[in-house]
C-alpha cells in the first residue's frame, strides 16, 4: 500500500516554520539503520534537491525542507527503500536504546533486541498522549532513560562470598561510586552507594566475583523538557520476558485510563493512579521474575 492516501495521517511528518516546507521523520528503533538503508535516504534527499539531513536525539534521521508538493512522493520512496516513516503525535515513538551487550563492555543486558521487540509491539500504537521508552544496558543510563515516560535500566548485582576476596583493591578503583573500600585486607561495600553497574563483577581479575542474575529496572513518568523530571521506580524484573510484560501492562494502563491531550506525566495522581497500579503489578507478573518493587 502506498503511503501518499495516508502520509498526512502518520506522526512523522512535522510542519516547518515556513509553512510550505515541512520535515520527515524516519523509523529507526535503536537508531539502528543498515548501509543500504541509508545510501537510500541520501540518494532520495538528493534527488529532490535536498542537501542536508538532521540526526535527531530520538535515534531517527529527518529530512527537511521538503516541500509539501513532493512528500507523498518522498514517502512512497522512502517506504519502497526499505525505509519507514517515524512518530511524533499523541502515539509509541521511536524507540531509543545504547548499543549494549552487542558493542559496549559495561553492558548488562541486550538493549537492542529488547527495544526491537517492543517497537514490533507498539510502535506508532495511538495512544492518549505521546509516549517514550528508552532502554541503558547499565546505570551510566547513556540514552537517560528515567527522563522518558517509560525506561528500562540493565543491571548487575555483585555477590560477594566471605572468603574467597584476595582484597587486591582491583575492583575499589574501577568502582565509580566509592561504593567498594579495603579494609583490613578485604573488600568492603557500602550497598547503599552501589548502583548495580557490575563494573566490579567484570573487574575482578581473578573472576571471584560472582552477581544476581541480570535485572531490568523499569521506571515511570519521566520527561524532558521545559520542566524535566526523573521518573519513577515501577518494578525490577530478571528477564526481557518479564520487562516486555510489564511494558503490556503499562502500554495498556495508559491506553485504558489516561485523558487525551494532557502530557502524561501530568496525569499522574488524576487519571492515572501509580501507586495503585504499582501495587497490582505484580498479581500480572510471574512471581519468580520480581526481583524488587
């Protein structure tokens, strides 16, 4: 199916101050694209005579100044690429993730995969207001995931036995939070520091250091913006599968309950009660999953 009978309907076109130009606004989950992918959208832009495009902190490419008599045109090659038309209106928009395990050493979980299979799920899902999720694979929370309406946070709890610790200090000076200190030749951690990076687990030159299984911090209500605002602890899983049925589970409160037209965070305590659907959480989740709420 063409997109030129719907392209005015779809959340990716943005109108420019000038209103005879307007932007389009790619799909990208992950912000990943594939050569071919993108020798296609600069082949495109060139043929219309476009001669720059905008890398976007939602992980997309936009193509501006387009004028509004080629876009339904531009939309059917971009599509016919191989290429997708983005989100921005009161919907799931593109989806934000680091690299993770794929590239980055301090990673704890797979962050692109699990931001592909929610993309499958609910990318440009109508929604009651605008919706974004983003996925750090560790704590360095390089994509600031806790400023988005939904983030997910990888995890790694360190597990440390009496007796096996040699007290080198190795894993004290990797440990960014001065969480870790040597005392009387052993290692001793302050866990109200620990951010459960696992940055002392991957230090540990002799591999003494054992952790919990990886963990899927989930957090609610965040925003950027003119009034940013950190989100909320929801719940902590141990498995993507659990992380992907929590976010059912949110996906569906929101759809369910939230007004149209108030930011979403600003429901919060009105139309959406977190603390209640925080405690019912769990009755939806498998038990063996929950590692804290």
């Amino acid at each position: 199916m063409k997109t030129n009978s719907r392209i005015y309907e779809m959340g990716g076109v943005i109108t420019q101050a000038d209103g005879n130009l307007c932007t389009l606004r790619l799909r990208m989950p992950a912000g990943i694209v594939s050569p071919q992918q993108l020798i296609a959208i600069g082949e495109i832009a060139q043929k219309y005579t476009i001669d720059e495009l905008h890398l976007t902190t939602r992980q997309t490419i936009e193509i501006p100044h387009i004028k509004t008599q080629d876009l339904p045109q531009i939309a059917d090659e971009i599509c016919a690429s191989g290429n997708d038309i983005g989100a921005e209106r009161a919907e799931v928009v593109n989806i934000t993730a680091c690299p993770g395990t794929d590239r980055c050493k301090l990673a704890n979980i797979d962050s692109v995969h699990l931001a592909r299979e929610i993309d499958k799920r609910y990318f440009r899902k109508d929604m009651p207001g605008k919706i974004r999720i983003a996925i750090s694979a560790c704590p360095n929370a390089c994509t600031s995931e806790s400023l988005n309406e939904i983030g997910i946070t990888g995890l790694r709890t360190p597990i440390r036995k009496p007796g096996y610790c040699t007290g080198c200090g190795t894993c004290v000076q990797f440990c960014q939070e001065e969480a870790l200190v040597v005392s009387e030749g052993s290692i001793v951690m302050d866990q109200d520091r620990c951010l459960d990076c696992g940055t002392c687990v991957r230090s540990c030159v002799y591999g003494l250091l054992e952790s919990e299984p990886t963990a899927y911090r989930i957090t609610f209500g965040g925003r950027r913006g003119r009034h940013p605002k950190v989100g909320m602890h929801l719940i902590t899983v141990n498995s993507e599968e659990a992380a992907l049925l929590v976010i059912d589970e949110i996906i569906d409160w929101i759809y369910r309950y939230a007004r149209i037209g108030v930011p979403i965070v600003q429901q919060l305590g009105v139309s959406l009660n977190f603390e209640e659907f925080k405690a019912n959480l769990p009755k939806k989740i498998p038990a063996d999953s929950i590692v804290c709420q």
